[in-house]
C-alpha cells in the first residue's frame, strides 16, 4: 500500500524519465517504487530473491523469489491515463504462491494464495459465466516488436470479428485482474514479461479461469499467454 501512495501522489505531477524508446518509457519512479517494495520485502525476509521489472536483488538462486512490476501500465501513468496497477507475487521453488495486484487510482486491491480464495478488496471473486464468445470482452496486448506486432495483429483482428468488443487497455497485470473478476472473458498476448503476469496468473486460476503460457522460442524470460474464464471456446495464433 505505501507504494501505491507513493505512485498515486505523482499522478498527473512533474515526472522525471529515465529512458524513453519508441513505445516505451522508464521512469525514475518505477525505480523508487521497486525499492520501496524491496525494502519492505528484505526487511522481513531477508534470504529471499527478487525478480523485478527495475532489477534484480538478492540471492537469484533462493528458494523463495518475489516477482515485482512497479508500475505495469508505465505509458498510461506517464500521460496521465490512470489505469496502471503494482504486481507483486511470491513463488517457492517455481511455484507462484501468492499474489496482490493494486489499482491505487481506484483503489482496488485483488489478493490471492494458491489453495484460498481470490478477492477484491476482500471479497471473493469468480470469473465469468459467459459460454459465447460473441457475448465476451476480450483483451488484446501487443508487444513492441516487428515480429510481436505481426503475431499480434491477426489476433486483434480475430476478435474485433468474434467477440462483442475488444479492449487494448495497457495494463497486462489489470487485465488478469479483470479476467478473474468477470470484467472481461479473456485476456490474449503473445509477448509479455512474467512480472507482469505472475500475480494474475495465480488469480485467475484461483477465480475458476484457465491460464496458458508457453515460453518464448527465442527470447528468454517472454511468454505467450491466453487467460481465460475457461467457459469461452476460441483459438488464437497468439498461442501456437
């Protein structure tokens, strides 16, 4: 909670960037907002790793690992879109345990451990019941290089045709939020970063979903994911 205090306090503020590619941009408050959660996390348990977007810490070899997005949803922060969310989750030896994933602008918090519930703001939540695909919403993520683009774009289209309505929000870790939540019925990338998707994966997998991840073929530590409320039929290049 005190990092997302300390990102919402600078919304729509003076920002300093770090780095500022083509489609993307580094923040010096991404930074903050890592160590501050790392501070927290090593002042309590500190043998354990962490994985994050901003770095890595600590023993990368440790048995108990924290996987952390700062800020997923950067971009929209930066030009003042206030649909961004912190990823933090807990994983023993490859085996996501826990996960929370805060909207501080709303301020939603979803938490879940593996074998509990799932819960917004403390109450527990259920993906959606919805069968047709033509009833969903569905979330498209397309990633930032030429061969990302080329993959991604067939299933934009795909589903723009398919679903009731599509949705690119910018946000992977509120998308999985959303998918255990029922807001949406599906979210689908075919590159993305397991910080961003870690504490939703647990989420929508305790919430009744389905999740398939499939490693990159050529770049490590990428992935291509289809989350789903596992009640929708369809297939999608974004996992073949």
């Amino acid at each position: 909670m005190k990092a997302g205090e300390l990102i919402r306090g600078h919304f729509g503020g003076d920002l300093t960037v770090d780095a500022a590619e083509a489609h993307d941009i580094k923040l010096e408050l991404d930074r903050r907002s890592q160590e501050l959660i790392e501070s927290i996390v090593l002042a309590t348990f500190p043998d354990h790793g962490i994985y994050g977007e901003e770095g890595m810490r600590g023993d990368p070899n440790a048995a108990d690992q924290w996987i952390i997005d700062p800020i997923d949803g950067t971009v929209n922060f930066f030009y003042g879109i206030p649909h961004f969310a912190i990823s933090i989750a807990h994983r023993r030896h490859g085996v996501i345990t826990t996960g929370v994933i805060l909207d501080p602008m709303r301020r939603e918090l979803w938490a879940a451990s593996r074998g509990g519930l799932v819960t917004l703001n403390e109450r527990p939540i259920r993906v959606s019941n919805r069968k047709n695909l033509s009833d969903a919403i569905v979330s498209v993520g397309v990633s930032k290089t030429e061969a990302a683009i080329e993959k991604g774009l067939p299933v934009l289209g795909e589903m723009m045709r398919s679903a009731r309505k599509t949705r690119m929000l910018g946000s992977a870790a509120l998308d999985m939020a959303y998918v255990a939540t029922g807001r949406l019925d599906a979210y689908i990338e075919s590159q993305i970063s397991l910080w961003d998707i870690a504490a939703g994966m647990l989420m929508v997998e305790m919430a009744g979903g389905v999740v398939e991840l499939k490693p990159h073929p050529n770049i490590s530590d990428k992935f291509s994911i289809v989350a789903s409320s596992g009640f929708i039929s369809f297939t999608s290049p974004a996992i073949d």
